[in-house]
C-alpha cells in the first residue's frame, strides 16, 4: 500500500490499516494528541481530540521532514 492508497481508505479501513503498522512516537499540542506509525513504506500521523480521544484525523506522508516534531522529545541515553 502506498500513502496514496491509504488515503483514498474509509475511516475504518485507515484505522485498521494503521493498527497493522508499528507505533513510533507520540506528540501533543493544543487541542490533540498526536501518535505517529509506519505503515508499509510510509508514515501515518492519527490525530486525537484531546477531549473525547476519538481519531479526528489521519495524514499520510512519506517524507522523513514531517517527522521532525517527533525528535525534539527524542532521549538518546550515552
């Protein structure tokens, strides 16, 4: 599956395709909780609603840029 294949899924199917792929990383910002998954060959970012915790949105990428955000909370132990 391609990040253009999933976006073209239903809600369910996008949730259920992103349960198959590995979590990564989590984010939060003003208004939701954001996780981050690989999926495939591509990046999905589920965005919650900070108050009723139900998905609200799905971006699909690629690019290794929009992982950015996720880094800035990244702890490397030496």
């Amino acid at each position: 599956m391609t990040s253009d294949d999933f976006k073209a899924l239903t809600y369910t199917e996008k949730t259920e395709a992103v349960l198959t792929g590995t979590y990564l990383a989590d984010r939060s910002n003003k208004h939701c909780d954001i996780k981050l998954y690989n999926v495939d060959n591509f990046y999905v970012e589920v965005f919650f609603d900070c108050r009723s915790q139900l998905i609200i949105h799905f971006r699909a990428f690629k690019p290794t840029l929009f992982i950015l955000p996720y880094l800035e909370n990244l702890k490397i132990a030496v």
